[in-house]
C-alpha cells in the first residue's frame, strides 16, 4: 500500500521541467499525431497529446496546470480536425484535471501505476469524448470501443517507454 | 477561514474552462428544423482563425519532416540494419551503410519518379483540370480522417473541391489555407459521396465507418448486389464529376438499426491509408487536347452549312404546304369539316352528274361510235351513268341513315339522286 500513496517528501515533490521541453514535447506531440497516421494507416492507436497531458499532470500535480495544458492541446488538436472545437478540448480539460489530482494522492513514479493510469484516463477522455459529441451536442457518431480499447492499450505503452525518457529532462532541486 | 475562491480555485478553474468550451461548442453546433443536431463546415471567423493558428503550428514541422524523407520505418529500419553491420566488420559497415542511405534515396526518388510520371500521364489523359498536390500531414483522430495537402489557397484551392488518384476518388477540400489545405476522406463518417454501382444502377452515398472502412448507405436489400461489383461516382453531389471510379463491393450486410436496408461495403480503389502524391480538381470544364480541339472546331465550321441547308429545306416545305389545298373548309361547322370525314375515298362519287349528256360524256363514246338514235342515246348513257354510279352514290346515303333517321343528304354533299338509288326505284 506505501507504493500507492504519496506520503514520503520525495513522492509529493513537484516536477520541474526547463521551458524548452513545456513548450516543445506538447508541439511534438501534436506534430507526431498528425504525422504518424501517414505511416502507420489504420494502425494509429495513440492519442499522443493525451500521454503528454497526464504525463506533465502526473509530474506538476498542479490541477490548473494540467485542466489548461488538457484544454490548450485538445483545442489545437480539434483544430487540426474538421469537428467542432472544444470536443477534444472538454475531455482533455477533465483528463489534465484527474491526472493532476490523482498525482497528489499517489506515487507516480511506480512503471505498473503509470500504465493504469494511462490506461484509465485513457478510457476517461474517450468517454467524455463520446459524452459530449453524441450526447451533449447531439451528433451522430459510430462508435466502437474495441477501437478505444485498444488505443487506450497503445497509449499506456507509449506511456511506458515515454515517460522514463521525460524523466531524464526533469530539473533537480 | 480560508477564502472561498482560494479554496476552490482547481475546481473553479476547471468548470471556467468547461463553461467557455461548452459555448463555443454551443455556437458552432446547430440544431436543424427536423431535430438532428449537425456542425457547419463554414465556421465564422473566430473558430476558423483557431484553425488556422494549428494550421500554421503545425504545418512547418510536417512539411520539414516530409521533405528531409526521415521517415520513422525508414530510421528503424536502418538502425537495425547499422547494429547488424557493426557486428560484422565496422570498416564494411561505413560503407554499406553509405551505399544503403544512397541506395534508399534513389530508390524513393525512383519510386517517387514513378509515382509523379503515372500521376502526369494520368493528368494529361484526364479531361478536367487538376493540380498535383503532396500529403503532409493528418489529423491524427480516427474520429476525424482528413489530411493536409502542401497547396493552398495561393494555388487556386478552395473549399469542396474534389480530390483523386489515378486509382479513384480520395476526398473534398474541405479547409483551405494559405500554403495548405485540409481534405476529408471518403473515409470518414461525416463525408458523403453520391456513387452508382456500375452493373446495377443502384445509387446511394458513401460515407465512413466506425471501423474507418467505406460503405454506401440508405440502400433497399438488393439480390443482385455482388460483392466484386465496381462502384462509380454518380455525379449529382456537385463535387465529384460522374464515373471516376471510387471502389468495388466487398461484402453486404443487412443494416442492423432497418431490416430492410443494407450496407454495402466498400474498398476503396485508391489507398486511402497509403496516399502520397494527389490530385485535385480546380475545373470541371472539359480540358480537351489540342488535337480533340481543332476536330471540334472543324465540326463546329461544317456544322454551319448543314444548318443553313436545313433551314432552307424547311422554308420551301412551309411554301409548298400554304400552296397545297387545305383540309379545313372556313364556311363549314367543325363536326362537317372534311378532314373529319371517315368515309372512304370515292373520286367516282364525286364526279358532277351532267345535266345534258352528249358524246363526250364517259360511257357515252361506244353508243356515239355504235350509231344509235339520240333520243335514246340521250337516256340510256344516263341510265348507264346512274347504274354505275348508283352503287357507289348510295354508300354514304346507307351510312348517314342510321344517324339522321331520314333520307338526309350526306355531308360530305355528295350527289345522290333518289332515282339514282335502287331501294328507292323499288318503293317510291
């Protein structure tokens, strides 16, 4: 139970990041998600900026700072669509949020806590995707979960291999 | 105590956050008279500038990435490749590696070659004017299959023009920026083609899937849908001109929310997955090779006296027409005019009785020529006359009593005599 819960000084220290990798590791994320596809085709199960939205979330644990930095790249990435904006931009707001305030509770440098969690908010922020598209606004939408499913799995392996190298670049006090 | 806002700023923060998004969702959608809700594609100026920033953030970084050709199965795959080499003999790993960069560069450009010459040839078979464009980049959401293209508005693109292959249909323009543009994929759920299939005739519209597989919807269960039947480009969405080829059938299956519709699915004949180089429609006017213009022009010059030779033949038929006598007598009632005449033709029937026969009256030549007495020539050629042309005489009498219910003469005022008629010698 101590590895869940955030009660040491050390696993409630706020990560620090310089500048350069808050403004750029987002812009890669949204660049790779647009690229990727182009390779990858139909194989495309990972949601990028989502990874990136939990991993500084996880790493702040400020909840303001993970609901803006949800909202900024769901927006930029509704922008990149031809939906409505801000569909994207709800479920990430309140994935940045939960991530942030999960982060407070518990410790999220353990591998097997990151991948459920990655798992998890994976699956929160396609449900609110789905919630406010065909539900809130009314439109129609064929939806599969298999499809979720299995990007929520992509995300929480990207996650893996992903979050170890962010680590490298945090700032030590 | 601690103050409400300080207390309560995170979850604040976050429903300040929601609340604008749920507007700006709110003033995007719109809810259509019969209650479906549906996105207009024409955002004002405020979304569209969202858009544009994206656009423009991240647009460079796919442009640079795709003209440096670092692909990321390319990098794999030589890595492995370099970790392999480097075990065998460094000194032959330079090279290999050298000759394996070089050789991976000219093959893409050979293939791109290819690509590009099979596009040309394809774009100059082709009638209508395209625009050769490369693809940089998607949008990252299997919700939402568009990609972006490296020409823009400055190219002459604009919205809703339709986007191809050599291969087949691919998409619409959909966005369009300065230096690029957004295309929606046959793919996705929100496109919508109107497609004929090529053997039967049915038409319906294709769109996407959940599973980002292609189908025609809102089709009537059909037997003779096969899979392996091609699918065609109907031409009535003001988008796609008819006949470009879009796919064939691969499989149908019964609608699962009405019984009596199916879904017919389709694979698409071009790569939707794998699109490199395409093309764009800017002009559905027939572009025409020279050649095909100068035979047009050709018979647009032969065209002109064969019409005027027409026109010259209707004019004299017109002249000869107002010469020819008419069928309608101006002094007779509608119901007696003789266009409406059904009797036969009887040019006997009309010949003039004479009231004083002489030798030149017909039938009277063989009794001048037999040297008869006048006074008997006088009646027997009239009687002669009267019995041959008693017959006919009587025949529209007979077939106006039946109407008139009297001995009313014909309309058609053809003379009978009543001496002339046999029933009315016999009862006077």
């Amino acid at each position: 139970m101590s590895v869940l819960t955030a009660d040491t000084r050390r696993d409630i220290e706020i990560h620090r990041y310089p500048f350069l990798v808050y403004a750029l590791v987002p812009l890669a994320a949204l660049v790779l998600q647009a690229w990727l596809p182009r390779l990858l085709g139909p194989y495309t199960w990972f949601d990028l900026p989502l990874v990136v939205t939990v991993y500084f979330s996880l790493g702040r644990r400020s909840p303001i700072q993970g609901t803006l930095l949800g909202g900024v790249l769901g927006i930029f990435q509704d922008a990149l669509t031809h939906h409505a904006i801000g569909i994207n931009g709800i479920a990430k707001t309140i994935v940045g949020y939960v991530a942030a305030s999960v982060g407070v509770r518990i410790d999220v440098d353990n591998y097997t806590i990151r991948l459920a969690l990655n798992f998890l908010l994976s699956l929160l922020g396609s449900a609110v995707y789905f919630f406010v598209y065909h539900i809130l606004l009314g439109l129609t939408v064929d939806w599969s979960w298999l499809m979720e499913f299995l990007k929520a799995l992509g995300n929480s392996a990207i996650a893996l291999l992903l979050f170890p190298v962010l680590d490298r670049f945090r700032m030590q006090d | 105590m601690e103050p409400f806002f300080v207390r309560y700023r995170n979850l604040l923060v976050l429903l300040a956050l929601l609340l604008a998004q749920m507007i700006g969702l709110a003033m995007q959608v719109r809810r259509t008279s019969v209650g479906l809700s549906s996105f207009d594609t024409r955002d004002d100026r405020g979304v569209r500038l969202i858009r544009l920033w994206a656009n423009a953030l991240v647009s460079p970084p796919e442009r640079f990435i795709h003209s440096t050709k670092l692909g990321a199965v390319d990098l794999w795959q030589n890595y492995l490749d370099l970790r392999h080499a480097r075990q065998e003999n460094h000194d032959l790993q330079q090279t290999i590696d050298r000759l394996r960069l070089e050789q991976a560069a000219l093959l893409q450009d050979a293939l791109q070659g290819q690509r590009l010459q099979a596009l040309n040839q394809f774009q100059e078979k082709y009638i209508y004017k395209t625009l050769a464009a490369q693809v940089i980049g998607a949008s990252g959401s299997d919700h939402s299959r568009v990609f972006n293209v490296d020409k823009g508005s400055n190219d002459g693109l604009k919205p809703d023009m339709a986007v191809i292959t050599a291969d087949g249909i691919v998409g619409k323009v959909r966005e369009v920026f300065p230096h690029s543009a957004q295309v929606l994929v046959i793919d996705d759920q929100t496109s919508g083609a109107g497609v004929i299939l090529e053997t039967t005739r049915i038409r319906g519209i294709l769109r996407g899937n959940a599973d980002g597989r292609t189908q025609i919807v809102d089709i009537l269960a059909d037997q003779r849908i096969q899979p392996g039947e091609k699918v065609l480009t109907a031409g009535g969405d003001q988008i796609f001109p008819r006949g470009l080829p879009v796919g064939v059938v691969e499989k149908v299956e019964r609608d699962p929310e009405r019984d009596s519709f199916i879904n017919v699915i389709v694979k698409p004949a071009a790569h939707l997955d794998r699109l490199d180089e395409v093309l764009v429609i800017t002009s559905t006017e027939p572009r025409f090779p020279s050649d095909q213009q100068q035979d047009m022009a050709t018979s647009e010059a032969l065209k002109g006296p064969e019409v005027e030779a027409e026109e010259q033949r209707k004019k004299a038929s017109e002249i000869m027409a107002e010469r020819l006598p008419g069928l309608i007598d101006p002094n007779l009632p509608p119901e007696q005019q003789p266009l409406n005449d059904s009797t036969p033709p009887n040019p006997v029937g009309h010949t003039a009785q004479p009231l004083h026969p002489d030798r030149f009256t017909p039938g009277a030549a063989e009794d001048q020529g037999a040297g008869q007495p006048t006074g008997q020539t006088g009646d027997q050629p009239a009687k002669a006359t009267q019995n041959k042309a008693a017959p006919d005489a009587s025949l529209p009498k007979k077939s106006a009593a039946p109407k008139t219910g009297a001995a009313k003469p014909p309309a058609t005022g053809t003379p009978a005599k009543p001496t002339a008629d046999p029933q009315s010698r016999r009862n006077p």
